[in-house]
C-alpha cells in the first residue's frame, strides 16, 4: 500500500506497488550503457535538462516561487539550516578532500530538514550522499590515480520512473563538481582522479500500479528480443549518454 490515490473501479483507492529493500552496485559508472535502450522515461529526462535542474540548480526558482518544497541542488549546495547561513555540501566535500584526507569517512551531505521535512506532503527522496576515495595513502602521492567513490541513500525510489535519471545525475554531480575540480587542483603534481565505484541504497525501491501495464509491455518486448536471439548487451544498448545530453542542449 502506498499514500498515493489511484481511481479504481469508479473510486478514489489507496495505490498498490511492488516494493523492496535493494542494494545496487555499479562498478563502473561511466560505461555505456548508462541507460536501457528502452528506457524512454529516463532518456526523455536526460534530454528534458534533469542533469543541469540536479547540477546547475536550473529548477530552483520553483522552490523560491512556492511551487515546490524543495529541489536536490538546493538541499545539496544551499542547504538552509534555521539561524544559519546556507551550506554548500558538495564545496564541503570537495575543500575535504582536497585540503584532508582522501580517506575521511565524514564526507556527507544530507537533504532532509527535519523541522520542515515531517511534515511535508513532498519530503525528498534522496536522504544523503556519502563521498571517501579507498586508499592506504596516508597523503597524496604524485604520479598516483585514485577513485572517487560515492553511495546514496533513499528512503523511497520510484524504479520505472525516476531510477536511471536519478542515478545518472548523481554520478554525473560527482564527476563535475568533485572528480573535475580535483583534477584540475593536482594536475601539476601528477595525481589523478577518476569516477570510482556507486552504490546505491534505497529503503522502498518500487513500481507503482500504475505503471504495472507499461512495465509487463516493457518486459514482454525483451523477451521478444531474447526470442529473436539478440545479445544481451545488444539489447540493452541504445543511443549514449553524451548524445541524449547533447540532444538536450539543442
């Protein structure tokens, strides 16, 4: 059972989904193919601007308007707290990493705002980001390479809907705003940086019914596929990444 309404049958009813706790690791974030060929919710997302409303904060007026209660970039890099000034998260991160060590288990940033968010009809999804690049260096090393690891966590994650846009913006967040910056820091002592390992946590990753119909469509087209004796990776691949971004600047 879910709070979301539904009409059923003549009548408003509480909305049924499938729903589990999952652990998803992503090895190699920027290997194509970074979405599904048949993914058209989550590549209309990449075209529609969802990496630059995450990244640029393009969205953000809305919440200054009154029409949204938040928005990711906003709770990650203007981050309000009551009584304070606002906290950039990501710049925090990044001066850790670049001014202490690579190593730190305290590079966070969280969205929820518990003065406001238990109230919300709308809290975020996205709970909070955690940052650490694994190595044994106790400083950084000329001529080395390290990766940027990062993991999400999510109270609740819509599978069909949002999954793949929402994935893709944070890894992308994390190559802009934390992997780039380093690198272009340390060129000069020969240390490079790469994006790393994600691993993303979600509390209640579901589908909702109603989107039941467009997902049984969804998986009975690959089945057909398999029948037709396509590979797998010849199945999942579609158009790439940098061309749906590309697409979008259009």
């Amino acid at each position: 059972m879910t709070q979301y309404k539904m009409a059923k049958k003549g009548r408003m009813v509480n909305m049924l989904s499938k729903a589990a706790t999952a652990l998803i690791v992503v090895d190699i974030p920027l290997k194509e193919p970074r979405l599904h060929a048949g993914d058209a919710v989550g590549q209309q997302a990449i075209i529609g601007g969802y990496l630059d409303e995450i990244i640029e904060g393009t969205k953000d007026f809305y919440v200054e308007e009154g029409k949204w209660h938040y928005t990711y970039h906003q709770r990650l890099m203007n981050y309000k707290p009551p009584a304070l000034p606002p906290i950039d998260q990501m710049d925090r991160i990044l001066k850790g990493l670049m001014e202490g060590d690579l190593f730190s288990r305290r590079l966070q940033a969280v969205t929820w705002q518990a003065w406001v968010d238990g109230e919300s009809a709308n809290p975020p999804c996205l709970q909070r980001l955690w940052i650490t690049v694994p190595t044994a260096d106790s400083e950084k090393k000329p001529g080395r390479r390290y990766r940027v690891n990062l993991q999400s966590c999510w109270r609740s994650r819509d599978l069909f809907d949002a999954w793949s846009a929402n994935v893709n913006a944070l890894i992308e967040l994390c190559r802009r705003k934390i992997v780039e910056p380093l690198n272009e820091a340390f060129q000069n002592r020969r240390i490079k940086f790469e994006v790393g390992r994600y691993v993303d946590f979600s509390n209640d990753l579901h589908i909702y019914e109603k989107d039941f119909k467009e997902v049984e469509k969804f998986l009975k087209t690959l089945k057909k596929k398999k029948t037709l004796g396509e590979r797998p990776e010849k199945r999942r691949k579609g158009v790439s990444f940098d061309v749906l971004v590309r697409l979008g600047k259009r």
